[in-house]
C-alpha cells in the first residue's frame, strides 16, 4: 500500500529549499547593499520622481533629458545593476520551478488545448483535439 504525499507539505519543503537556493541569498545580499548605499537608493528615488513629474507635464521634452541622466547613472551603479541581476537570477529559478510542475502535471498541455478549443470556438467539443 503506498502512501499518499500531501502537496502542501512538499510545497512547504519547496519553499524552504528556495530560502537556501543561492539565488535567493544573493537576492537578500543585493537588497542589503542596495538599501545601504545612499547614492543608489537616492538615484532610484530621485529617477522615479522625475518619471513623476514627466507624466504631469505637456512639454515633455525638458525632462526627458533628465530622465536619461538619471537611467544612465542608475546603469553605472554597482549596487543597483547587482540588484537587478539577482532579481532576474531568482526570477528565473520561480519561473523554472513552476515550468517544472507545469510539465510534470501536463498542465502545460492542457492549457495548450485549452487554447486551441478556444481558437476553434469548440468550448471542449471532444472532437478536434482527440490523441
């Protein structure tokens, strides 16, 4: 007899294996040296506040340059750049983990055909998409 394995503890197990990934740890490290370097956290603030002030304005074109400066000088930040690598590193591993369930369950699939049921405007006739 074989016993049956609780989704929601493998999920629990899943999160914490992701705590100790080391993408989430250079994720925590990235944020603390972002948020404890003055000149990145002002650049980004002060980049948002121009965006801000852009999108109010009619005559955009003064601050558009602005706007360029700051992105430039949000490039040539260390702190910030490593951020976003880490974010995108850790991004990509929960979107590989959810590929990986998604294949093992055939949800994939069934989205597929899902799709194509709503193409042929069918709704799930049984008949077009038979094996």
């Amino acid at each position: 007899m074989s016993s049956k394995v609780n989704p929601l503890d493998k999920a629990r197990e899943l999160g914490y294996a992701i705590l100790q990934s080391v993408e989430y740890e250079n994720l925590i490290k990235a944020e603390e040296d972002y948020y404890n370097d003055p000149d990145a956290t002002l650049l980004v603030k002060r980049l948002n506040d121009k965006k801000s002030e852009y999108n109010l304005l009619d005559d955009k074109s003064d601050k558009e340059n602005e706007i360029n400066k700051l992105q430039q000088a949000i490039e040539n930040n260390t702190a910030i750049q490593n951020l976003y690598q880490c974010k995108n590193r850790y991004n990509k591993l929960l979107t590989n983990i959810d590929n990986i369930i998604k294949f093992i369950t055939n949800e994939s699939e069934r989205t597929s055909i899902d799709t194509v049921h709503e193409k042929r405007g069918c709704n799930g006739c049984s008949g077009c998409c038979k094996k």
